[in-house]
C-alpha cells in the first residue's frame, strides 16, 4: 500500500500533470541524469516526475493496479453503505489512481459521473476533463475516457458560458493525440460529435482551421470524415428558415474551395483513395443541390440558368481531372496505377449518378471510350466494367 500512497502523493503534489507514460526501469537512470533541480521528483527506480510529465516503472504497474483495485472497492462499499459525503474524496482519489492504470475500468469512470452529478460543481467537471485527458495521454484509444468527456460536455451544455472555448481545446486536444496515435477512429469520432455543439462560425472556423493537418495526413480517412461532418453541418444550417440569403452564396464557395483543394491534393499525392473517396462526397453533395436546382419549377430562371451552366462547368471540369490522371508515366510505380484506376472508377461513379448525362461523358471523353480505359487500367477486372457499363 505504501506503493500506491506514493504514486497519489506525486498526483496531488503536481494537479497540472498533464502526460504520463510507463517506463522501463532501465530509464530511470537517464531521466534521473537528465533531472537537475528542485523540479524533478525521482526516487530512482519507480517514479519521475518533472514539467508535469509523469513517468511509472512498468514493473510497478501490476502490484499499483492491484493495490489501487482493493483501495477503490472498499472506499465504494463504504461510500454506499454509509452515504457520507466525506467519503466522497476517497472515491475520486482511488479511482483517479485506477483509471490511470486501467483506463477502461467502467465501474471506475461510473463513481465519478456519481460523485460529480450529485455535486453539480463546475471545477469539478472541469477537473474531470484534466482526469480524462491525462488518462488519454498514455490510452489514447480508451473508449472510456472519449465517453466520459462526451458526457462531461452534455452536462455542461447550457450551463458554462466558455463551452465553445472548450469545444475549440477539445479539437486541438484530438488533433494533438491523432499526431502520436495514427487512424484513432475513437478520437476522430468524438471530434466529429463535437460539431453538433458549435455554432456556425465555429463550423466554418474548423473547416479551415483543420485543412493543414489533413494535408499532412492525406492517407488517414478519419480527418476527411471529420470534413464532411462539418460540410454536412453547413449545408443543414442553410436550409434553415432563418439563414440569410448571404449564407447560400457562403456555402457555395465553402464547397467550390473544398473541390479545388481536394483537386490539388490528389494531382500532388498519386494514388490516395481516401482522396477520391472524398471528392465522391463533395461531389454528390453538389449534384443533390442542383438536381434539386434544376427541377423546382418555382426556382428563379435566371438563377435556374446559371446552376445549369455551373453544373455543366462541374462536369468539364471532371473530366479535366480523369484525362489528366489517366496518363501512366511510369509502370515502375504502381501509384500511378492506383491513380488512373480511382479517376476511371469515380467517373464510372459520377455517370451512375446522373444517367442523363452519360452520352455527353462519352462524347467528352478525350483519351477514348471508358470501357477501354478501364479495361486498361484494370485488366483483372474487365468483367466487372462490361456489367456495369453495358
């Protein structure tokens, strides 16, 4: 036990750690080395802390967990036996220790939510999200924890006048972990529940505040998820009754700025699906809008006649694209492959979207007929292409 009332003395000492990590006890040497001052804590063979980073031998873990465990479950049964608020900190204390080892230790995360609900403080929601993330520093893909600060925010929602500065933290923290912890589906999922908390000019703030990032990360299909969560947002914002005529016009660049960066990205980085995956998306949401444009009868004819010139502009444009990524440079590569393959298939797509203008996309099509292309790009799947072109 003198173990675990070790490792909750160095928590309270420093209430801003803020990252922890399990270290081979082989390290602490050269942590200890490298920690000179006052501001280091070490006791040279299971504990170092310093700059509020925390670090715990990993031989330490089991006999920690195990201590941790027994401590939890006693403080919960007397907590439900006597009801007495002032066993309520030993509840917070050795679960916060247990989470910390064992992140996904439910009955831990549900003595919290108990606690906390019944004292409706704001400190100690605010506390609860610290707890979560410095749990996430070191399980970045704990369900648990992504679950708790979702349910921190729901409790919150209308009650703390800072909740969009927290929703911003919150993105920048999925951001932060997605860097160490590649394709965290868990931490792009509860950045793409966050969107239906923000308002409209955050909406649009993320959009471009996340377009650097997903530059860097063009094979990671989450961060593109996470684009269209926010596109979708927007167009639903302007179908609203009070949407300002000012905002269509919004969502149109919004959308044609997204086209033209995706169109960079894919001639910058040959062969990424997720790339093609998204102008599918982008795509289709801009067919819907004039489908629907061009076949209300009660739509403005001038306005009519320009969204059919826009989206006839929409269609050459495409094909720009397949006739300028069909082209194999070199056989030594197979992105370029890759590439003529996923700009054939999206035009094929493109065609079973809008039927009536398959005719037009043959007639159009500079590098010849689209079973040829196809059948040339992908030969072992010329099957395919003749039941669904023919």
């Amino acid at each position: 036990m003198d173990l675990l009332l070790q490792f909750q003395h160095i928590l309270e000492s420093d209430p801003l750690i803020d990252e922890m990590g399990f270290v081979h006890p082989t390290q602490f040497a050269t942590l200890t080395e490298d920690s000179t001052g006052d501001t280091a804590i070490s006791d040279g063979t299971t504990f170092w802390c310093r700059d509020h980073k925390l670090g715990v031998s990993t031989q330490a873990v089991l006999p920690l967990y195990n201590a941790a465990k027994r401590a939890f479950i006693a403080a919960m049964e007397e907590y439900k036996r006597l009801g007495d608020d002032g066993l309520e900190s030993e509840v917070m204390k050795h679960s916060r220790a247990l989470l910390l080892l064992s992140s996904d230790f439910g009955t831990a995360w549900n003595s919290r939510k108990l606690v906390v609900s019944k004292k409706q403080q704001l400190s100690m929601y605010m506390g609860e999200l610290l707890l979560s993330a410095l749990v996430l520093s070191c399980s970045p893909k704990s369900d648990q924890a992504w679950s708790h600060r979702r349910w921190v925010i729901k409790s919150i929602s209308g009650k703390c006048s800072a909740l969009q500065e927290i929703l911003g933290k919150e993105s920048e923290l999925v951001e932060k972990i997605a860097e160490r912890s590649k394709m965290n589906y868990r931490a792009w999922n509860h950045r793409c529940w966050l969107v239906s908390y923000m308002t409209r000019e955050q909406v649009l703030h993320e959009l471009k505040k996340s377009r650097n990032w997903v530059a860097l990360h063009v094979a990671d299909n989450c961060c593109f998820h996470y684009r269209r969560r926010l596109i979708l947002r927007i167009l639903k914002d302007s179908k609203l009754e009070n949407a300002s005529p000012g905002y269509f016009v919004e969502v149109s660049e919004v959308w044609k700025e997204e086209l033209d960066w995706n169109e960079m990205l894919i001639k910058r980085y040959i062969g990424r699906e997720a790339l093609w995956l998204h102008r599918r998306f982008l795509s289709l949401c801009w067919m819907k809008q004039f489908a629907t444009n061009l076949h209300d009868v009660s739509y403005h004819s001038e306005l009519k006649t320009s969204t059919s010139i826009n989206f006839n502009s929409f269609i050459d444009n495409e094909l720009r694209l397949l006739n300028s990524c069909s082209t194999i440079p070199d056989n030594d590569f197979e992105d370029f492959q890759a590439q003529a393959s996923y700009s054939a298939t999206y035009i094929l797509w493109l065609t079973k979207q809008i039927p009536e203008f398959w005719f037009e996309f043959q007639e159009k099509l500079a590098i010849g007929n689209l079973k040829t292309m196809l059948s040339k790009v992908c030969p072992e799947r010329s099957l395919l292409w003749d039941s669904l072109i023919d």
